[in-house]
C-alpha cells in the first residue's frame, strides 16, 4: 500500500489524462478516495467479510462525496478493482466574493485572475453542509475585514470546490 507522500500527482492541463486510477477494494481504508457511481468519495468506514468456504471475502464501504457530503455505500469482493480519483488541493489568495451572486475571485500565481468558482454554499445539488456555511461565513468576515483570505480548492474528477479558508493580516 502507497502512503499518501507516495501517490503519483499529476497536471491535470492534460484533457487526455485520466481522472481516475484502479486500486483493489480490499486496499481502501478509511479516508482513502474512491468512485462511488461516479461520484469522487472519501471512505469513512470500510469493513470485509467472509462469505463462507468457498466464497470472495466482500468489502462493504462506506463514504461521503466529498464535494456535496452526500453519503454512499458500496459492496463488491476486495478483490475487485475500484476507480480511485486523483484528488488535488491548491491554495489561492482570494480577491474577492459576492455573497449575493456566489461568485468568487481567485488570485492565480502567475497572476490572473480565476474566475469560474462560487461560494460552497451555492450549489447546483443537494444542500450547503454545515461546513460549507462556515466557510462561506469565514470568507465574507474576512473580506468585510479587510484580512488576506486564502482558500483551498479541491479538485477531482473536473470538479472543484473551495473546502477550507485561512484568514490573517493583510500585508
């Protein structure tokens, strides 16, 4: 098994590299990543059993996507192979959000700006979670503060969300 130091990363500028890699159930542990139908998830709980003498040890996996927190569930023998996606986390200093529209300016580090990103709390599925609200709250305080806010971007599977904030003294 990889530690997490370990995993190949790779750019995703590549429209041809693939979102996703194989790994063995039987290899996911908790806070591992994995495909749920389609949807990028991290593992929660994840338990294996014996199916009797002849039978396929079964692995019964239990996540949440990590981009709507929605809960999924998964059997198949630890044996099977399962799509793991390439999950990635960059910083970004954070120009400006409009809490009205959603819509969110990102600094990039060669210096332009990103623009295709929204507040968490806008979301085109399900509901906010609790922790989207928070972040969303800590990033217009900082704003109306003045504060330098840095956001983290998950990225998978062509999605991204902001997922964490930090807020101190402006420069």
């Amino acid at each position: 098994a990889m530690s997490d130091d370990e995993q190949p990363t790779f750019e995703t500028t590549d429209s041809g590299a693939s979102q996703t890699y194989p790994q063995q159930a039987g290899e996911i542990r908790k806070g591992s990543y994995l495909m749920i139908k389609g949807h990028p998830c991290k593992c929660t709980e994840i338990s294996t059993s014996k199916t009797g003498k002849h039978g396929h040890a079964k692995a019964h996996i239990v996540a949440n996507d990590i981009f709507t927190g929605k809960k999924y569930e998964d059997l198949c023998p630890s044996s099977h192979n399962l799509d793991v996606p390439f999950v990635k986390r960059t910083e970004y200093q954070l120009l400006s959000a409009d809490p009205e529209t959603g819509e969110v300016s990102l600094l990039l580090e060669n210096g332009s700006c990103k623009d295709d990103l929204n507040l968490p709390t806008f979301v085109q599925v399900g509901e906010p979670t609790d922790e989207d609200k928070k972040v969303v709250e800590d990033i217009l305080k900082g704003v109306d503060d003045g504060k330098e806010v840095i956001v983290t971007v998950q990225a998978a599977c062509g999605e991204e969300k902001i997922i964490q904030v930090k807020i101190s003294d402006a420069k």
